[in-house]
C-alpha cells in the first residue's frame, strides 16, 4: 500500500486548489508541476511532463472534436439549426420536455458519425443549450439533455471502442457491435427521464399549446429545413460505411457541409463565419487545455502505482465472480471521476481482461459494460471532462454546481443501463454474435 500516500496528496492537493477558485485546467497544471518535479526526477521531471503534454494533444482524433464543433457552430449561428429544431418540435405536440427529446435524438444521430463523445456533447451544448434556454427550459433539462452526445463513446463509430478492442484483443467489429443496442437502450432512458421530469414539475419545461399546421405545410418545411440537415449527416455516414474516409474526414465533409447548407440559405456572410470559427477555437482551447493536463495527471498518477494498486487489490479479493465484476465496473467509475479514459483502460484492462477470461466470462459483455461506466465518468463530478466542456459552450451564468446536478439523473440512468446489461446479457452480445 505504499501508493497511498502519493494518491492522497495528489487527490487533496487537486482539491484545494480547485477549492481556490483557479480554472480547473491551471488546477490540473499546478499539481502536475509538483508531481513531475517531486516524481518524475526534478527537474527532468519537467522535461518529461511538456512530452507528455505534446504527445496528448498531438493526435489525429482529436481533429474530430474540433470540426464537429466548428460544424455545430455554423449551423447556429446562421441559424439553419435551430430552424431545423423548430420545425422537428412541432411534430411532437404536447410531448413534455419536447425539445430535450429531439437534443437527446440528434446526439444519437450524431453519435454514428462522429465517434467523439466531447465533441457532439459541445455541438449539441452550443447549439442547443441557448435556444432551449431562450424557450423556458430549466438548465437542469437542457444542459442534462445535451449530454447524451456521450452516447458517441458506445454507438459505432465510437473511437474508444476500437481502442478498447486493441487493448483487449478482442474483435474490432464485435466491440463495435455491442454498442448499439445499450446506446438505443441509453436513449430511451434519458427520454423517459426528462418525459416523466416534465410531467411531475411542468415548471421545468414551457408549457405548450399546438397551433394548428396543415400536414402539407408541416412536410414542405420538414423537406425544405431539416432533410438537408439529415442529408449530412447520412452523407458522412455513406462515406464511413463504404470506406470512402475515416470518421475525422468525415467530420471535416460535415463541417465543409454546413458551411455550403449556410450558404445555400443565404445566411453565411464573413460575420457569421468569423463568429463561428472564433467560437470553435474558444471551445476547443478550452476542451484541450483541460484534456492535456488532465491526461498528465492520469499518468502521473500511474507513475505512483495507485492506480495498478487498487486493480491488483480487487483482483485478489475472495468473492464469488459475479461479485468480482460488480466491483471491477465500480472502481471503473470511481477512476473515470478524475481520470482520462484511455489511461484507464491502459492501466486497468491488462488485468480485468485476463481475469474475466479465467473467470469463464463473455469478454463482449464485459467490454461493452466498461464503455458505459466510462462514459458515466465523463460526467461525474468532481472531474469528468464532460462537465468543463458543458460549462465552456454553456451561457455564462451557468454555475458548475448547476451542471452537476443536471448531469445526476443521466449518471443514474447510466447505471441502470449496466444493470440491465449485467441481469440481461444478451443486450450485449446478441448482435456481436450476428458477425462473422
């Protein structure tokens, strides 16, 4: 247990700092400047923390994120996308929390092209998160319901499935596969949530009173304002399916895409496009800032032993084995609170996998299981990044504890995800089985 004392301190001294008012990305950064100087050799220590820092953020991936985001923010601020949202709301008619639905549908559409959780979470916030705001929506529903772009890390493409399956050697497509059905299973979830939410405390969502639309007018202006919008999206998809480029080309044809929509529309003018892009480098400064210190956190973190500690420690408890898999998926959301999840699945799958073999286990059941457990971390308070990305393309006078608590009923409807996987197993592994 010698990894105690380090873990503490790091876990404390990130705490106080963040108890100090400093933003969570210089928090990150203060204590890796410590821990690389005090760890990591002293001085050379510090060498050793700028590569860690180049080496997070120089990755191909992570272009995904950026042109989801500049893509989310073009069709915001010319308008095309809210216009689309207007014309989906008014076919659901007295349907509570209405527009949560449709945020909660267009991160599900999302997720199959994009693969970045972060990134379709800040397109959904940034477009969506000011207009339901401006309808009356309460932030606990809107925030709440534009986090669902967590769904990218379960539904295919999803680039952390694929780098799960490489760690695990498991079959990429079956990995993949697994996703589906618990990411729908995700969706219907949170929609029954925030439709439940709505209809105890109306307070939390505008009333709505239909107005009367003629079907034909209501088909013209879906033809017109949201099928080329779901063009896109289905165009991206045609182009990862036959292989035409991978998801991060993708996004930049979906980014190049809303600009031409833009400008079909008459709305794309240099003041629109400078908007735009300043937002996107805004967001995503911020996204990465917080990403490479908290990507050298995790392995500095590593670097005490902590973390292999605490696996090698339930890995050796006497319990019956369903109890063993149980605990692994807990200690997999407690270290996806404050940790990166690549460096989680580096540290911890090595063990888990092999153990799960021995213990004559569905490795697809429990891939799949530790995919959503990490997708809760993402969200969980007091460090899963999802959180900061929120308060970065949420309105200003959002607080963190508002988005916390906007995130809570999502994290437990997460868990049922996995209990239901845990009790059903075939949730998981029915269609992985389907491929050859």
């Amino acid at each position: 247990m010698d990894f105690l004392l380090p873990l503490a301190l790091l876990l404390m001294g990130l705490l106080f700092i963040l108890a100090t008012g400093l933003p969570v990305a210089f928090s990150f950064m203060l204590v890796n400047i410590f821990g690389a100087y005090f760890l990591w050799g002293g001085t050379t220590g510090f060498y050793q923390l700028v590569l860690s820092i180049f080496a997070s953020i120089n990755m191909y991936p992570l272009v995904c994120v950026a042109m989801f985001v500049l893509m989310g923010e073009v069709l915001f601020q010319s308008g095309t996308f809210p216009r689309a949202i207007e014309i989906l709301d008014k076919w659901m008619g007295r349907l509570p929390g209405r527009l949560a639905i449709v945020a909660i549908a267009g991160a599900t559409l999302f997720s199959t092209l994009s693969g970045s959780s972060l990134g379709t979470a800040a397109m959904l916030g940034s477009a969506l998160v000011p207009e339901m705001e401006r309808r009356g929506y309460k932030k606990e529903i809107s925030i709440g319901a534009c986090m669902s772009g967590g769904l990218a890390m379960i539904i295919p493409p999803s680039a952390l499935a694929v780098i799960l399956a490489t760690l695990a050697r498991l079959s990429v497509g079956k990995v993949l596969m697994a996703g589906v059905i618990p990411g729908l299973l995700m969706a219907v979830l949170y929609s029954a949530y925030i439709i439940g939410r709505c209809a105890l405390q109306p307070s939390m969502a505008p009333a709505y009173t239909p107005v009367s639309i003629p079907l034909s007018q209501k088909i013209m202006d879906t033809v017109r304002y949201v099928l080329p919008f779901g063009t896109i999206i289905l165009l991206v998809i045609g182009f990862v399916i036959m292989g035409l480029c991978d998801p991060t080309e993708a996004s930049a044809v979906a980014a190049l895409a809303a600009f031409a929509l833009a400008a079909v529309y008459g709305k794309l003018n240099w003041k629109i496009t400078r908007s735009a892009v300043t937002n996107s480098l805004r967001i995503c400064v911020m996204m990465f800032f917080i990403l490479t210190a908290s990507t050298a956190y995790s392995q500095i973190l590593a670097f005490t032993g902590a973390t292999r500690g605490l696996t090698e420690f339930v890995a050796g408890l006497q319990m019956p084995p369903l109890l063993v898999i149980i605990v692994m998926q807990f200690l997999l959301l407690v270290l996806g609170c404050f940790m990166e999840q690549v460096s989680i699945m580096m540290i911890t799958f090595p063990i888990f996998f092999p153990l799960i073999q021995v213990l004559g286990y569905d490795p697809i059941w429990f891939a799949v299981m530790c995919l959503i457990n990490m997708e809760v971390g993402l969200k969980t308070p007091p460090f899963g990044l999802m959180l900061f990305v929120m308060k970065g393309v949420a309105p200003s006078d959002t607080t963190m504890g508002q988005i916390c608590r906007a995130a809570f009923p999502f994290v437990l409807a997460d868990v049922l995800a996995v209990a239901c996987i845990l009790l059903f197993p075939a949730l998981g592994t029915w269609l992985p089985g389907l491929v050859k």
